[in-house]
C-alpha cells in the first residue's frame, strides 16, 4: 500500500486532511495522498521513535477515544477531519466523560485537557464522582489521577456564582461580569456612584467597565457610595418641601437618613438604607412614598424599593411586578393600599404612620 506522505514533505500530495497532537493536544494538520491510513503510518508521521513504544488514540466525532492498533485501517474520508493523539506508554487507562469513554495515555490527565477532550466551556465546573461522599470538584489548573483499577467518572455542570451589589444578590452563569452589568441587573445605574469591590484583599474603588472574576476566593460584595458624600463628607440631606412638624420628628426618632426630593414635578419622601428583616435576598433597601400636593389631606398610598427585593424561598411577592426609575435608578412599586375597614383618616394618619403600613407589609411577606 502506498504510504501517507507530510505536507511537509510533499504540499501536492492528496487532498485529506487529518489532524495529529501529543498529549498536549496542540494538533497539527497533515495532509494524505489515501483514502485510509494505519495506525503505523501515523506514527510515521508524528515521528515516533522507538513505534513500539507509542500508541495512537483516535478522537471520535462521538467524542470518545480509542486505541488504534498500529496495523489498523482508519477510514479518513467521510465527516469531520479526523484527529488522532500520539503518545509514549505501555498502557491505557480509562475514564467517562460526560458520558463518553476514554482512553488516556498518561497516569494523570490535567483538568484543562478534559475540558478539551468534552469541549467544556468555562461556566462549567468539573467533577468527580465519588460513591457514599460528595462528588470531588477538580481544581481550575489541576489534575485527576487515573488509578490502576476501576473507572473514573467525571462530569460537568453548570456553575452559578453569586455577588451582592449594595444588598441585592444576584446570580451569573458565567465565571466574569462587567460591573456595570451587575448594576444594571440589581436595579440600579453606573453613573453617579462611587463603586467599591470588598474582596478577600480588601476594599478597592473600580470603574463600570471593571471586570470581576467571580472565581477568586474573597469575592464578596458591591457597594455603592453616592459621588456627593466622596472625601468623608457628611451626608447632607436635600430638603426640597417640608414635611408636617410631626413627621419630621418621627422620621428623626426612627434614625437613619432621609431626605425630600422633586422629580418629573411629583415629590417624594426618600428612606436610604432600610433594613430589611430576614427572608429577603436584600439586606437593605431605599424606600420611596409619594407625597400628594394635597397632603396630608390627600392620602400617601404605596412605596417603592430600590434595590427590587426578593424572596430567599424563591416565592414571588405579589403585586411587585410594576417598576418605577427615580434617581437614576429603578424602584420596585409594592401595591399595598388601606382597606375599607381602615380609610386614611387627615390630621390623625401621616409619613410616620404609613411607614408603619410599610414596616408591617415587608414583614409581612416572610414572616413564618
């Protein structure tokens, strides 16, 4: 039989193709002048010297591998290019792959050539399967060792990452996101903000167009600073209406800040920095009420979160679905109104009261 002959020795020859790689699986193409090749005949090509020494695996299109022996006939011919792993050993050992069979050269295989071998993407992690204990993860960079006897089984799946961003957890099916995509999807713009990223190292100033790699250890949260209390400024609260005597004097007891704001000719009164009681995602929220220009006449009716709050159970919280953007932001509107038995009564019902129907309502959704 004519023997396959190199590109490198002869670009004219033939027309097929096949691939060839080490155990480094950096494959490189070789065109034939047969329609078949030998397993000797590979060798040939790679330059294996003692032959006796090495074995040639083929990479199916299935995706499993197999020994070919070195008098052994490969069709070349139909399908994708057929690739072909050269390597020096004196046996085999095997291991599933996603369900594919593999035969490896080599007593260790590296977690970056398994995911070569399963074509793994990055969002994936890679595991043992372990009988009685927890499957094993294969470290990023690591290896597995094939033992003497039995299979190994190794699998992939999906790896979800979670990072907090100013109390609203959020999940990403990929290793690395953009930090002005982790705001936008916790409800908030990238502007206006100082952003801190609190790692294992410690806490660091980042830009929007920063990108986070949510596998490093210590990764933990986003927090936002708005630009106005930059260089240790004390929070100065915007007065934009006045509120009743009363309600000031209440929201000054209750603590935290809060502030009165004009926006789109509608006023709001602005909670930074709620706590929330557990249950939720979220551990603190913005609330924002709509002050009427009737007030208090006119009733306060609803609120508005910011971050939007989430339940840790995963059960949706009705009546949270409309969304509203103030400050640049975007506020979940909860649809919580008195009843018939319990009307908004003028000059008795106020700010301080309503954000009793606001404490009473969140708690309400998580409470046993």
């Amino acid at each position: 039989m004519e023997a396959a002959v190199s590109v490198r020795d002869n670009p004219a020859a033939g027309g097929r193709r096949i691939e060839i790689a080490g155990v480094d699986l950096e494959f490189r193409e070789v065109r034939i002048s047969d329609p078949r090749i030998t397993g000797a005949q590979i060798l040939a090509l790679y330059g294996a010297q003692p032959r006796d020494a090495f074995v040639v695996l083929q990479w199916l299109e299935s995706g499993d591998i197999e020994e070919i022996r070195a008098d052994e006939l490969v069709d070349v011919t139909g399908g994708e290019r057929p690739r072909f792993i050269v390597a020096e050993t004196d046996r085999l050992f095997r291991l599933i792959l996603n369900d594919r069979s593999v035969s490896w050269p080599e007593r260790k295989i590296t977690e970056a050539a398994l995911r070569t071998l399963g074509s793994i993407p990055d969002g994936e992690r890679l595991y043992v399967r372990r009988e009685d204990v927890a499957d094993e993860p294969i470290a990023e960079g690591g290896t597995l060792a094939l033992g003497d006897a039995g299979v190994e089984v190794v699998y992939s799946k999906s790896e979800v990452w979670k990072l907090n961003v100013q109390g609203n957890v959020i999940e990403s099916r990929e290793p690395t996101i953009i930090v002005r995509d982790a705001l936008v999807r916790a409800g908030f713009t990238p502007d206006g903000w100082i952003i801190v990223l609190k790692t294992a190292e410690g806490k660091r100033q980042v830009e929007p167009d920063h990108v986070i790699d949510l596998r490093q250890a210590g990764i933990e949260k986003i927090r936002l600073i708005p630009r106005e209390i930059n260089n240790g400024e004390a929070f100065t609260p915007l007065r934009a209406f006045p509120l009743l005597p009363g309600d000031e004097a209440g929201l000054d007891a209750r603590g935290g800040r809060w502030e009165t704001i004009v926006e789109g000719g509608r006023r709001w009164l602005i909670l930074h920095d709620v706590e929330l009681p557990a249950g939720y995602h979220q551990t603190h929220t913005t609330i924002a009420v709509e002050v009427p220009s009737g007030y208090p006449m006119a009733e306060l009716d609803m609120f508005y979160c910011a971050p939007h709050l989430s339940r840790v159970d995963g059960a949706d919280i009705p009546q949270t679905q409309v969304t509203m953007s103030l400050l640049g932001r975007s506020f979940q509107r909860w649809s919580r109104h008195r009843g018939a038995g319990a009307p908004w009564r003028p000059g008795v019902d106020n700010a301080v009261t309503h954000l009793a129907l606001i404490d009473a309502s969140i708690l309400r959704e998580v409470e046993p």
